[in-house]
C-alpha cells in the first residue's frame, strides 16, 4: 500500500496506530518529535504523514512549517493530528499547508478515509508531473530522432549566444547533410532512410561533449551548437564525426548502408547579431561542401585561406 510517517511523542499513540496502518497492509514509519519527522522524511520520502499538533522541541505547527518549505518535501500530503480541536489551531494548520485535520481521539477508519483521499490526490498529482514531462519532452524534442527539435534547438541556441557574446566567449556551429538521402530513400526504402537518420542523430549526440546542442532541421540536415568552442576545436569535432559517419555501417532490416555528411562550421564573429547569423554562415559554408564532392567540412577559414 503506501508509506506512512506517523509523528507523535507519546508511545501508545504510535503503537495504536502502527496497529491499524500495518493491519491495512501500509508501511509505516515512526518519528517522537519534530526533528525526528524533518530527518525521517528526508530519508524515507513517505507517501503520508500523520503529524501530531503538540510536541516537545518543535511543534506540530512548526515542523509543518519546515515541511512547506523544503521543495523536495512540500508535496507530501500532512494531516494533523491533535486532541486540540480549537478552530484557530484547525485554521493555522490548512493555511500553512496540511491536507486535512483530524482530532483526538479519532475513529480509525474515518481517519483512514481521509488518508486514502490525500494519498488519491498525491498520486493524481504525481500522474499530473509525469504527464507534464511528457509533454515538455514532446514539445522539444524531433518524433523520429529525439534530437531537439527546430523550435526548442533555436531557443536553447540563441541562449548560448547571448552567453558567448556577454562573457566574450567562443561559440560555434556545425550545420550537416546527409549526401545523397533521396538516393538511399529510393534505393532501400524510407523505414531504412529512417534508421539512418537515428543512427546518425546517436553519432552526432556522442561526438562532443555533454554541453553540444544537437537539433534537427529537417529532412536530413542537421545542426550542432557547441558552447566554449573555437574554429579550431569546431573543425576538430566536426572532422570527427564526418569520419566517424563515413566508417559506421547501418545494418537495417537485411539491408547494409553506408553513407556520408558534408559539413559546414563556423564560429561567431563580432558583427554577429543572433544565431541566425551563425546558421547562415554554416548553411552556406555547407553547402560549399556539398559543390566541391561531398563528405567534406568547410570552415570559415577554408574559404579565406
């Protein structure tokens, strides 16, 4: 069942309980006072705690206070428990943040039917986050690759060059194109053409290091964002994963596929406004790439030297 934090500094009041919760197939954990219950949560993360009102130390009231106020600790559901039933004791205790109140001496199984209705909304509420992650991680990332998707790769990228240009730093971009997709569309089929594309996205997400931005553009091009990166070490990690691409074997479906990239890389320069200056620069210089014989990289220095 769930995982119960039971705070009360009188012994037989534990033991009662332990009683009832572990009849009712719950886990239970024991606390005497209020620094107990901090410690305890931290350790144990219930999924309830059944707090009692007045205690030596700390209060009730206090230690509710302490709950609300670690983020890690906020959304587990609190009842208070107390014999003191005055309304300004009921009134405090929800206003800082308890789910419910239940006064001593309490009929266990009303008291359990408060707690499965605070255990209902703490799960509906977990269900909520997770289906929010979801949606975030949908929002943002490409269906077929997983790489960030155009929207969500502009956003985290044009973030990074306000960073470059603020603390005069090195940023750069490689901009890549898979040679010949249509080709291997045509010859092996798109589900093929697809698994490429993975394959290659994998590829691109391992070559640097944890901080690269890899995004898809669309179709079969892509886009790397590389923060703290100069022209050397761009070319570098491009000329990396261009060899890297050139030596893998996609083996798909009883077809085996090799293929190539051609590269565009540039690093930001000071008359640079956005990132979209940056992403001009690549697609040019990859296209340069693409009319001198494909599977090549070209760099801003490549055209200057």
């Amino acid at each position: 069942m769930a995982k119960i934090l039971v705070v009360d500094d009188i012994e037989d009041n534990i033991r009662l309980l332990c009683f009832n919760l572990e009849d009712d197939e719950h886990q239970v954990i024991t606390a005497n006072n209020g620094y107990q219950c901090l410690e305890k949560a931290q350790e144990h993360r219930p999924d309830l705690i059944l707090l009692d009102m007045m205690m030596p130390g700390i209060s009730g009231t206090e230690t509710l206070k302490q709950l609300q106020a670690d983020s890690d600790l906020k959304d587990i559901p609190v009842i208070m428990v107390s014999a003191n039933d005055a309304d300004d004791f009921i009134i405090e205790a929800l206003d800082i943040g308890a789910h419910d109140y239940v006064a001593k001496p309490f009929i266990y199984p009303v008291l359990a039917a408060r707690m499965r209705t605070a255990l209902r909304l703490r799960e509906n509420h977990l269900e909520m986050l997770q289906l929010n992650k979801r949606l975030s991680k949908l929002a943002s990332l490409d269906p077929l690759t997983e790489a960030y998707n155009r929207r969500h790769f502009l956003e985290l990228g044009n973030t990074e060059f306000a960073k470059a240009q603020r603390f005069k730093r090195p940023l750069s971009v490689i901009m890549l194109d898979v040679d010949k997709f249509k080709a291997i569309n045509d010859t092996y089929g798109h589900p093929t053409g697809d698994a490429a594309l993975k394959q290659l996205t994998s590829l691109c997400q391992s070559a640097g290091r944890s901080s690269e931005i890899v995004g898809r553009f669309g179709g079969e091009e892509f886009v790397l964002c590389c923060p703290d990166t100069n022209a050397e070490g761009s070319m570098a990690l491009a000329e990396r994963l261009r060899i890297a691409i050139e030596e893998s074997t996609l083996n798909f479906e009883g077809s085996t596929l090799n293929y190539t990239v051609s590269m565009g890389v540039t690093t930001i320069q000071d008359d640079d406004q956005n990132l979209n200056d940056m992403l001009r620069r690549a697609d040019q210089l990859l296209y340069h790439s693409k009319e001198n014989g494909r599977n090549r990289c070209t760099s801003d220095s490549s055209l200057t030297s």
